[in-house]
C-alpha cells in the first residue's frame, strides 16, 4: 500500500544506522510519531512537542535523525540545534555521543564539511575548517560549509539563555531533578524564547 512517510523518518529509516550497524525498522507507530513531528515543525504557533511514551520506543534516535536531517540540510545555514538531558552525562553519552556515531555513519554525500576532530566532544561545527594562508598565497573562494552548530549544554535553567535554536531537544525530561538552578519549568521557560 502506498504510504507517506514524512521527510525525517525516511532520512531515518535509510541513512541512520543504529549503534548495532543496522537500520531502523519501519513501524507505522513511528510514521504517525514522525507525521506529527513533521506537521507540528510546520506549524510556526506550536513552540514544541513533549511525548510521554513506553520505554525502549525509540524516540532518541528519531530525535538524533530529525536534528541531523534538519543541521544538514541545504536550506538551513547559519542555525543551531542544542540538547539537554535529565543530567550532563547521560546528554553526552546518550544523546551526543550517539548523534555523532550516527553522523559518521552517513553516506559521503550526506557527511556536510566540518571542522574540528573526527569525533567532536563537545559540539559538532559544520563550518569550513580553518587553513593557513600566506601572504604570497591568498585564498579567495566562496566555502560552501553550512556554518551550523550542533552542541550540548548542562542541565541548567538558563543553558541556552539567548541563543536561537533551530532544534532542541531535552532529552529524558520527565526525569530531571529539580534544584537551585535547574528544573523542567525553569529550562523551558528559557528554552521556549529561543
């Protein structure tokens, strides 16, 4: 039967290979998670989408494959996309770190120029690397980098404080344990203006 399958689920289901070097596979229950996505993204009223879900869905690497499709997307240059989890290091190990091995994994003709290491630690810059130039051999050419950022901040209220975010994600946010400076209203509050 011939189905729509919305723009970031079929970047999911073809080019991002999950940590065990296979594909995701095709769901219908991903598909309406994914149409709703897509039709909420196209919604400029609508300031975000929260999903209460079952465990092991699936729904972080549906994230991780709508933010790299959208972070490396010829329309969109100049952009950011943050993320935030219940705490610093399950935002690095669970979300990061896997939206990087996901991104190495793409096909060449999706990889967009970075720089920085192989495997960034911090945030995922695709800008024009940095070359040297000397005075007798000036470069002039028109770079074709994206001159988006992909990174992570702390579990922190006012993180992302003034930045414009193209695409967040707040991973795991039903888990986040309030103190002084960081709780879901007080990150939201922040996050919803950006």
């Amino acid at each position: 039967t011939p189905t729509y399958i919305p723009p970031h689920q079929y970047f999911e289901l073809n080019y991002c290979k999950l940590p065990e070097g296979i594909y995701k596979e095709y769901r219908d229950t991903d598909r309406r998670t994914h149409t709703f996505f897509w039709g909420n993204y196209l919604n400029n009223k609508v300031l975000g989408v929260l999903v209460g879900k079952q465990r092991r869905r699936g729904l972080t690497t549906s994230a991780i494959a709508i933010n790299l499709n959208m972070m490396t997307h010829p329309i969109n240059t100049g952009k950011k996309a943050g993320i935030q989890s219940k705490n610093d290091k399950d935002c690095k190990n669970d979300v990061f770190n896997p939206l990087t091995d996901v991104l190495l994994g793409l096909p060449t003709y999706f990889q967009p120029i970075r720089k920085g290491t192989d495997r960034p630690e911090e945030k995922i810059e695709f800008f024009e690397p940095a070359g040297r130039r000397t005075k007798n051999k000036q470069t002039n050419f028109q770079s074709i980098a994206l001159n988006n950022t992909i990174d992570y901040r702390a579990t922190l209220n006012k993180a992302y404080d003034g930045s414009k975010l193209l695409f967040y994600h707040l991973n795991e946010a039903g888990k986040i344990k309030p103190k002084m400076e960081s709780d879901l209203n007080g990150i939201w509050n922040t996050v919803k203006e950006c």
